[in-house]
C-alpha cells in the first residue's frame, strides 16, 4: 500500500513537473526525462530493498517464534519423562540405603583393622626418613649457600 501511495505521488510529481516544463520554452525535454526516470529508478530500488529487509525481517521473527515454540512443546514433553525418572531415582536411592549401609558396617572392621596395622609402620618409616630429609636438606642449604659465595656481588 505504501508503494503505491509513493507511486502515485511519483506520477503526479512527474505529471506537475511535465506540465512546467512544457510551458517553459528554452528547458531540455530529454534531460527532465532522464532526471525523472532516475528518481523513480532510485525509489523503485530503494523501496524494492527496504521490502526485501522487511521480507527477511519477519521471516528471522518467524524462524525464531517457530523455534521458540518447538522448544516450549518439547520441555512440555519432556518434564514428564524428567519427573518420572527423578521419582524413580529417589526410589532406587532409598532402597540402596540399606546395602550400603550393610556394606559399611561390613568394612568398617577391615579398615580399622588395616589402618590399625599399617599406622605402626608408617610411624616407623616416618622416624626412620626423618633424620635423612633434615641432613639433604641441611646439604641443598650448604650447597646454595657455596654457589651463592662463588657468584660475583650485583
């Protein structure tokens, strides 16, 4: 509708325009022509192309309206499935309670037991690497103190 509106004024402009230059003896028909038929080429792009962008505008609104409605209709779909399993898995937590709990009571002992037996050693090995760790490192402390001594004063 506006295309035509803009047209139709084209053509009375043209009409107004033509008129003029009728009346005026020493004007150049064929260059008022040319001007005339380059301003409507020019709008004819211009609304041609503004079209297009509107075209493409309303088909991007639509992609996304369609996607966004896709995505709604899914999460409708799928919340079901989701509660269901959530239920199901709340189900199976509480009956697994019991075997796992049987099973901690179970290896409780063994790893008291363990730790009871392994902690002595530890403790000895502990007290045996001790001595050997304080003399490297009193060693690297000597070896950095020599090479700072041979390095020439900054």
């Amino acid at each position: 509708m506006k295309f035509s509106l803009v047209a139709a004024l084209v053509v009375v402009l043209a009409v107004a325009h033509g008129t003029e230059s009728v009346s005026l003896v020493k004007r150049d028909v064929q260059a008022e022509v040319d001007k005339i038929t380059k301003l409507i080429n020019d709008m004819s792009t211009s609304i041609t192309s503004a079209t297009q962008e509107m075209v493409e505008k309303v088909k991007a609104l639509e992609v996304t309206n369609t996607a966004q409605t896709y995505m709604e209709d899914s999460r409708a779909q799928i919340q079901p499935l989701v509660e269901k399993v959530q239920a199901e898995a709340a189900k199976l937590q509480e009956q697994v309670k019991p075997f796992i709990a049987n099973i901690e009571d179970q290896i409780k002992p063994l790893t008291d037991n363990f730790n009871a037996q392994v902690k002595p050693l530890t403790d000895n090995f502990h007290a045996q690497v001790k001595p050997l760790t304080d003399i490297m490192e009193k060693f690297f402390k000597q070896v950095m103190d020599q090479t700072k001594a041979l390095l020439p004063p900054q």
